[in-house]
C-alpha cells in the first residue's frame, strides 16, 4: 500500500536503517540518527539502479511523488535519470565554459610537477583562454578551437602550436569523458598544425674525434671547465643533470652516479632542484677514466655540494654556457660543428654502430622515453645495468683509442672482442 502523511511523521527511528514503501519503486529510507531520504529503484540498460529523489521533510511526499513521475518521463525517453542527475551536478560543481572545465582537467592531473603544471596553465591562459576561454564547451566547434591555435603557429612558434593541440584535444576529451559533450571536435584539428622539422644537435663525426680530444687537451681555459667538457663526454648526461650533481649521489665504491628524479632547491639557484629528464632516477655507471677524473674535480670542490661550481662564486653552479663557451674558445661553431649536447649523439651513435649493445641498454643509458606504452609497461623497471657497466667501459676506452688515430665504432669492436 501506499504510504500517507501521517505514517511517515509517525516513522521513528531503530538501531537499524529500514524502508517504508510507497509504490512503483520509491520509499523512504529511516537511518538510525532519524534522518529520511527519499529513494527511487529502476532499471536502466538492463541493470537495477537507486536515484537519491530528495531528503523529508524538505521534500513531501507530494513533491517526491512528482519527482518519481519525472523520473519515469525519462525513462520513457531513453534518459538515464541517474546519469543525468550526476552530469548536472558536475555542471553545478565546475561550470561548463571551456576555461572551467581546462581549469578542472588541469587540478586533476597530478602526475605532472609543479613547474610543469605551472607552464601548461600559463600556456592555457596566454594563447586558449582569450579566444573562447568564456564560451560554454558544448557550443564550441572544431573551427573555433582551431583559430588561437593557428594563431600560434602562423608566428612560427610550431612546437608551441603542437603541443597546445595536444592539450586542447586532452580537455575536450576530458569533456566527453564527464559528460559534458558527445563529441570531441578536437579530432578534426589533427594535421591542420604544421610540424616543425627536429633540429639534431651538431655533433661531429667520428673521423674527428682524435682532433676534439688533442683540443680538449690542449685548452688554456680555467682547469675545471676543462674537466667538465671531458667528463661531459665521457658520460654524455644531460647539462642540468651534470650542471646542478651533487657529491652526495656520487657512489665511488660501488662506481655509480644516481642522478634522482628531483633535486633538492638551493637558494639563490635557479632550477637547481632539476634531476633526470624523465623525473625518475638515472643510474650512471662510472668507467674508470670518469672515476679518475672525478677524484680530480673533487680535490677542487669536494668541500662544496655543487660538484661543478660557479667560476666566481662556489656557491653557485657551473653557468649552463660553459662546455658550449669552452668549446668555441677551442674553435668550433657550437650550432654546425659540435656542441655539448651532441656529446649525446655521438656516443648513442658509437654504441649502435659498434653492434655490441642491446637497443634496450643504449636507450637506458640515454635515458629515453620508451614510446611504446605496451612495451615500456614491460621494462621500466629493466636496468640493464650490468650490460651498462661493460658498454660506458666501452665508450670510454673507445676515445681512449682514438686518442693514437681515428677508427670507427665497428673496427674498434673487433679489436675488443678480439682480445
């Protein structure tokens, strides 16, 4: 039977919750503290749902009751009541312009670091949010979110255009994912964006090595610097990595440098908390000749955190112009010739080319994203470290033997393996 007035303020509460049945699935649920809620059973897509309809006595049985007959109008029409009921509290919560909903995409990711948080907000704010930040997302088409966009790359600024795609395709995504929209209009931006060509690093060919290493020998400048650029290929780590080391990950027992995902900040130094690119620890395995010349950096600032210091104030790092600078002063044009970072290249590619290294090691020891995201689930945690050892050993003895003459990667191979 259908409930009354009358039983329901009548209802007390048990140490129990219990139902009082109304009819075509509402009642209302008696909770122990005496509150009562309105529910409402029905079934949706073949499953059975429960829909919260109101809290007595706010709301009667008058106004419950129409509230179920609302609800069945849906049902009748194909409308999830519960879903709908959920999408318009999201609405309520976080607002529907684009730049309420980029705000709500942008507090939930949590992966990113505060720096790079920081830098996709102002990225947001500068470039997106001027155009069509107030505009309600469900209004916004494909050409409306392609204008700033091609705004951007029409200035040149090509990576800048690319990855501000990326980010509007991820919040209109984020859209459809809470309901907001049916379709992302952001796919169709795809391919509109010009690509900007990779700008490879200059590094120099291997024929030229002994003559970058008599340079490195016979440069004038100050002792440390010289050091740097020599430790700098031998264990070809990205500037800030090397830059802002500390002595306190360098293991020389055990011939190990563990590079942490972040550092910790030092006053006075901008970005000094910068670790591995990838924000997790780099293990670095130390050769002998970088061990040697870590010794002799240590006899010069050991007393100090900073492993390579300011050239004028110790307690400042190394300028991040400094291996470039050393590099002109030893006459090469750091853009077309050789800079610090090709360091990088021209090891990766000795060690390819050498066909003694797995790819997966190499790639480790570059510290590379794995693209593949079903492949990286399988060897991230994949070291390699033993293999790593025997390849930095490698590289090292490598420049050790073109030092004499040049020889390639491959011919130096052979004579290794042959020993």
């Amino acid at each position: 039977m259908a409930l009354n007035d009358a039983q329901i303020r009548a209802a007390k509460p048990t140490d129990k919750q219990y139902k009082l049945t109304d009819s075509e699935g509402m009642y209302l649920l008696v909770h122990p503290n005496g509150s009562k809620y309105w529910r409402l059973n029905y079934r949706f897509g073949g499953k059975q749902k429960t829909l919260a309809i109101g809290v007595y006595p706010s709301t009667p049985l008058a106004a419950a009751r129409e509230k179920r007959a609302q609800t069945k109008q849906l049902l009748a029409t194909g409308i999830d009541p519960g879903a709908k009921k959920k999408q318009e509290q999201f609405e309520e919560r976080n607002g529907t312009s684009f730049e309420e909903v980029a705000r709500t995409w942008h507090a939930n990711n949590k992966k990113w670091s505060e720096a790079h948080r920081a830098r996709i907000l102002q990225s947001l704010a500068s470039d997106i949010f001027p155009s069509f930040g107030k505009t309600n997302i469900k209004d916004l088409k494909t050409r409306d979110l392609l204008i700033p966009i091609k705004a951007v790359a029409n200035s040149g600024r090509l990576e800048v255009a690319s990855r501000l795609q990326q980010r509007v395709t991820s919040i209109m995504r984020y859209a459809v994912q809470s309901g907001l929209i049916d379709y992302n209009p952001a796919q169709d931006i795809a391919g509109t964006v010009p690509t900007s060509k990779t700008k490879h690093r200059a590094a120099l060919d291997f024929e030229r090595i002994p003559e970058l290493l008599n340079r490195i020998t016979n440069y004038k400048g100050r002792p440390l610097t010289q050091l740097a650029v020599e430790l700098s290929l031998l264990i070809f780590i990205r500037s800030s990595e090397m830059r802002f080391g500390r002595w306190s990950e360098i293991d020389f027992d055990r011939a190990i440098w563990t590079i942490p995902g972040e550092r910790e900040a030092i006053d006075g130094i901008k970005f000094a908390h910068r670790g591995a690119k990838m924000h997790t620890p780099h293990l670095v395995p130390l050769c002998t000749q970088a061990l040697s010349l870590l010794r002799r950096i240590q006899n010069s600032t050991g007393n100090h955190d900073l492993i390579f210091t300011g050239d004028h104030n110790p307690k400042l790092a190394m300028s991040e112009n400094t291996v470039n600078k050393a590099l002109r002063t030893m006459g090469y044009d750091t853009k077309t010739e050789v800079c610090g970072h090709g360091f990088r290249t021209m090891a990766c590619s000795a060690l390819i080319e050498s066909g003694l290294w797995s790819r997966d090691a190499v790639e480790r020891q570059m510290s590379h994203q794995e693209r593949n995201s079903v492949r990286a689930a399988y060897i991230h945690k994949a070291e390699h470290l033993d293999e790593r050892r025997l390849m930095m050993q490698w590289w090292a003895d490598y420049l050790e033997a073109n030092k004499k003459k040049a020889i390639s990667p491959f011919d130096f191979s052979k004579l290794s393996t042959n020993k």
